[in-house]
C-alpha cells in the first residue's frame, strides 16, 4: 500500500506537468480559442498532442506577444507558442522549426501600389502595422524603425482585423503581415476577395514552439516535441492536424 501510494505520488510530481503556455492571436500559428470558434492554432494543437503523448498537459495564457516573451523568461509561463528565435535566443527551443514566415504587403484588389522597396514604402499613402511586431526584413523595419509620417502601428483588441477594415475601407495604401496569417484573417472575416498580394519580402524566418530558459525540465520537453512531431509527420497526423488550417506542411510547401 504504501508504495503504491508513494509511485502515485512520484509519477503525478515528475512524469506528469501542466505546462502554462503563452498565448496571442496570430492565427494559423497561434490563435486565441474564444475568437476562433474554440480552435488554438496548430502549434496549439500541436504542443496538445506531442506532450499529451508522453503524460504532459496543456494550459493557454492569453497574453500580448511582448508580454507572454517576458514571463517566459522570467520563468513566470513555462513557453510560447509561436516565436521567432532571433527574438528569444535564451530560450529551449526543438530541433527544428515549426513552420516558416515570410511579411507579405496586402493591398486593395483595384490598388496599383507594389511593394519594390524603400522607394515604395515612401510612396506609399498610409501603411498599416502592428505595434511591437518585428517584420524582420532589414529594408522594412529600417523604414519603420525611423516613425515615418505614412506609417500607422495599432495596438489594442484585434489589431488584424481593425487593419484589414481600415484597409477596405480604403484608409490604408497597404497592410503588412505574414502571409498566411493575413489570408487566414482576411478568410474568416468575409474580406478575401477585396484583397490581393502587393509585394513579398525578401526574408523568410523560421517560426518556433519554445519553452522557458528558467524551467530545468524545457530541453526534455523541447525534445519530446521533436520526437513526436517526426512521429506525426511519418504516420500522418501532421498533414491531418494543418488540414484544419488550411495549410500544407511548412517542409512540402
């Protein structure tokens, strides 16, 4: 009896955590359930499935992405959904990306403006950002770095979706974001077909699932996410998880 009790009490403290993730609205990467009929994003998904795998579970922290990168490091959340690694070099990262991204300006379907470079964001009427993003195109973010006049960053509640109507409404010469998550955000909202692509940068990131540097236990969860990932690529689950997306594998696209 008693060392039943004392192998229930070991396996519930050491091989099974609730890990606090981070969480923001960043869809298909990252979205907040309440505002997208209850789905999380596939790296959501998928750090449910790949820690669920081996006994862990899941907890999101609705937070600012700023916000949710302090307290990670602080060691306050235990990781971050989505990030870039170039901005939490400190942090447990898994083997390889989890997806990649690349700023796309999105104009109205009759604009004729294009995004070519410098010349063009001068030219440019009113561009439409997000404060505290990182566009991470050094031509992009030099621009923006310097608070040009036709530049307009928003925060607040739903920053996306305040942009995109600003942007049809024809406040805006061009949105910039990632890809995916623009199309994905302009898709959900009716907006789609009043928008087309005006220009792509010419980076693209690798976007990560992390874990915090303070917590002692993020290199074995870093690696469980790795291993069950390749697991789920082999078998299928992967393609079948991004399906809910609309999204191929970031590796076959």
């Amino acid at each position: 009896f008693l060392v039943g009790c004392f192998l229930t009490l070991f396996s519930g403290s050491v091989f099974s955590d609730t890990l606090r993730i981070a969480t923001d609205e960043w869809c298909p990467y990252d979205c907040i359930a309440s505002q997208n009929q209850g789905k999380v994003g596939y790296l959501g998904d998928l750090l449910v499935e790949t820690l669920g795998a081996r006994g862990h579970k899941v907890e999101f922290v609705e937070v600012s992405y700023s916000r949710g990168l302090q307290l990670v490091r602080e060691g306050k959340l235990d990781g971050t959904m989505a990030c870039f690694r170039e901005e939490a070099p400190d942090f447990v990262f898994p083997d390889f990306a989890l997806g990649k991204s690349n700023s796309t300006f999105f104009s109205h379907k009759d604009s004729n403006w294009r995004y070519t470079g410098k010349e063009s964001l001068e030219q440019a009427k009113l561009i439409g950002m997000i404060k505290g993003y990182d566009y991470v195109d050094p031509t992009v973010m030099d621009y923006f770095n310097h608070n040009p006049d036709n530049v307009i960053a928003i925060t607040g509640e739903k920053p996306l979706e305040r942009l995109l109507e600003m942007l049809v409404n024809g406040r805006l010469t061009a949105v910039i974001e990632d890809k995916s998550v623009l199309e994905y955000k302009a898709q959900q909202i009716g907006k789609a077909n009043q928008l087309k692509v005006s220009g792509t940068t010419d980076v693209v990131i690798d976007v990560y699932s992390s874990f915090s540097p303070k917590n002692p236990k993020s290199a074995e969860y870093a690696k469980i996410m790795s291993e069950e990932t390749l697991k789920m690529r082999k078998d299928g689950r992967l393609a079948k998880l991004l399906e809910r997306y609309g999204i191929q594998d970031w590796q076959v696209q």
